[in-house]
C-alpha cells in the first residue's frame, strides 16, 4: 500500500508501477509545472491487479499513463489538472507487446487538461490490444479534448509514417461523461486502417463547447450510443 505520499516536482515520471501485482494507492498527491516534459504522475505497466483512489494530480504530462501489460486496474476519484489526462498508452511500439486489459476509470475530474480519458497507439505493425475498458462518470472542465482515441501516434514523424498500428481496440465503455470541451471536437475515434476499433460504446454523454453541442470525428470505429449522447455519435 502507498498512502498519504506527496511527490513534487520529479525530474521524469512522479511514481511507477512495473512488474507489480495487488497494490493500492491512496491519497497521493502530484505536484509538477504544467510545462515540465515527461512529469507523469502515475505509470503502470506490466502490472495486474493495482488500485488507485482519491488522488490529485497536477502535473506536465500524464496524470496517469498505462503502459503494456497492465490487467486489472482500477482508478476512482482522481482529480487531474493540469496535465495531459488519463492516458492508455502509447502502445504498439514493440512488435511483441502485451496487452492492456480490464481498467477501470471513475469519477473522475480533468481541469484545463490537454485530454480527458484518451487511449493511443503507434501508427507501427504490433501484436498488441487493448479491451475491456470502462471509462465511467468523469467531468470535463474546459478540456481539449474530453475523449479521444489515437492511433496514429507518430511525434515528428520518425519510425511511423504511413504504417498502420498493429493494436486491436475493442470494446470500450464511456458511461456518463460530462462537461466542456475546449476545442469543437470532444470526441475523436482516430482508429486503425488495419484494424478498426470495435465495441465502442457510448452512453450518457454531453460534452459542450462554448455553450454550444460539440462535434465528433469517426475514423476507422465502429460501435453503439445509448440514451442521450452529443456530441451526436459519428459511428
């Protein structure tokens, strides 16, 4: 168990869980410029069965990343801000890569962050995946991008161009998702050409932005919205 643990301003990543099974976080606190480059607040990875609780992050990347290999996770009642929000990934950069599976992300609040709940991948060949995620009940305070799947993750163009990523996304949840979004489109399913995410569901979501129904943008995903959603699903 960690609890009651302050970390300020870290060099590179605040706190990291690798190779770890059946730990428990609680209370932690993040504190780091929100210009401070790969300051992430939380990193798992290679890791089953971690928990997260009532923890507030403010940092210059990730407020918390998931990397490969991470089953079993659970995030409730995190407030992130700044930051670059709750991050699955980037993924697929290895060929041989493990999957991430069964996470669950609730209540939880983003405050002026660059994303929301956002999952990204490497547009490069990998045998990755990532399923079974459930995003539930999160506030979005002026957030550029509120809910946002990449997977054409290729930072100045090295390694990646023209490849389409290897990692299979299926079967993601976002259940009751509210607020403002900062830029028009609140929701972006940037997906695979390869392979297309699928099993996405979307469910009491309205995203906003200055006062007016936000957009969407669909590539490559394909999936179901139940009660009311806006912006309108694009699938």
């Amino acid at each position: 168990m960690l609890n009651g643990l302050t970390s300020m301003n870290s060099q590179m990543f605040h706190i990291v869980f690798n190779g770890c099974q059946n730990v428990k976080t609680q209370g932690v606190k993040v504190i780091a410029d929100g210009n401070s480059p790969n300051t992430d607040g939380i990193h798992v990875q290679m890791s089953s069965h971690v928990t997260i609780l009532y923890s507030n992050i403010r940092t210059g990347d990730d407020c918390i990343s998931i990397g490969p290999g991470t089953t079993n996770l659970w995030i409730e009642n995190v407030a992130c801000g700044p930051g670059h929000g709750i991050s699955i990934g980037s993924l697929g950069w290895d060929m041989n890569e493990p999957g991430v599976q069964n996470v669950t992300v609730k209540t939880v609040t983003f405050t002026g962050t660059q994303n929301g709940v956002r999952i990204k991948s490497w547009g490069r060949p990998s045998n990755g995946f990532v399923r079974d995620i459930l995003f539930q009940n999160a506030i979005m305070v002026n957030v550029q991008n509120p809910i946002v799947i990449d997977q054409n993750y290729c930072p100045d163009n090295k390694g990646c161009p023209g490849q389409a990523s290897g990692v299979k996304i299926s079967d993601v949840t976002y259940d009751d998702i509210h607020g403002t979004s900062a830029t028009e489109v609140a929701v972006k399913f940037d997906c695979s050409s390869m392979y297309p995410c699928s099993g996405i569901r979307l469910e009491d979501v309205k995203l906003t932005y200055k006062n007016q129904v936000a957009e969407a943008s669909c590539n490559h995903a394909g999936g179901t919205a139940l009660g009311s959603v806006q912006p309108e699903s694009c699938f």
